[in-house]
C-alpha cells in the first residue's frame, strides 16, 4: 500500500531567471519530497492560457498567463505522503509579504505576481496538472 501522492510543483520565471532551482530542489528534498520527474521548459502564452483556464474568469488571469510563459521554468513531479498540503505550506502564502519566515516565497519570492512557486491546491487537480506536463 503506497500512501504517498504526488503533487506538481514549477519553479517560476522569477526564480529561474536568479538560477534558484538548484537551491529550492534542495527545499523540497530537505522537508521529505522526492522528485520523481523534472523538466525545464519555456511554455507559450496559449499553453499557459489552458493551464491556468481555471482563473480565467478573474482579474489577473492574464497578467499571470504572459508571466508565466515570459521565461523558462521548472516543472517537478513530486511525491510524499500529503504531498499537496505539505507542499502548500512549503510554499506559504501568495503573497510573500503574508507569507511565513522559512517558506519559499518568502525566501525567493519578489512580489503576489513574482511569487517563485506555483503548487497544486488539490489531489485532483494534481492530477490534472501532471498530466498537463507530464503525459508522456
């Protein structure tokens, strides 16, 4: 019985541009999480467009969509158990002035939009994410 799940986790254009990767691979791996798969890329504004469909709807859904496909970023499969909650809380709030000292956008992140790290907010759409990514 493996009750570990798997969460998506990208290092954003912000923290690939100040080469981060390394260092908040390390984070990750230092608080339990394994890194199954991994892939750097450079994503369209199309294709972030249908990542982030489900804030299309609101105010910022654009701005977020050309940031996001503005550089190249780090896309990681990773697995633990409670990997989407622990991840959340690696991650700390959106904004990195809410954020609590020791989480990763307060460490790394410039700004609410610049926040270094994006994770999945649920199991399912983990799932959805990954496969977005991942479906090799």
């Amino acid at each position: 019985m493996n009750d570990k799940e798997q969460t998506l986790s990208i290092i954003k254009p912000d923290a690939v541009e100040r080469n981060l990767q390394d260092e908040i691979k390390q984070e990750f791996i230092g608080k339990g999480f394994e890194i199954i798969k991994e892939k750097k890329i450079h994503i369209s504004k199309e294709e972030a467009e249908k990542f982030y469909k489900v804030h299309e709807s609101k105010p910022f859904y654009n701005d977020l969509c050309a940031y996001l496909s503005s550089g190249p970023i780090v896309v990681m499969n990773l697995q633990r158990k409670n990997a989407v909650i622990e991840n959340r809380k690696l991650m700390g709030a959106t904004n990195p002035k809410d954020a609590e000292d020791g989480t990763l956008r307060k460490k790394y992140g410039i700004s609410i939009d610049k926040n270094s790290v994006h994770g999945s907010d649920s199991v399912e759409n983990a799932k959805i994410e990954l496969d977005f990514f991942f479906n090799d």
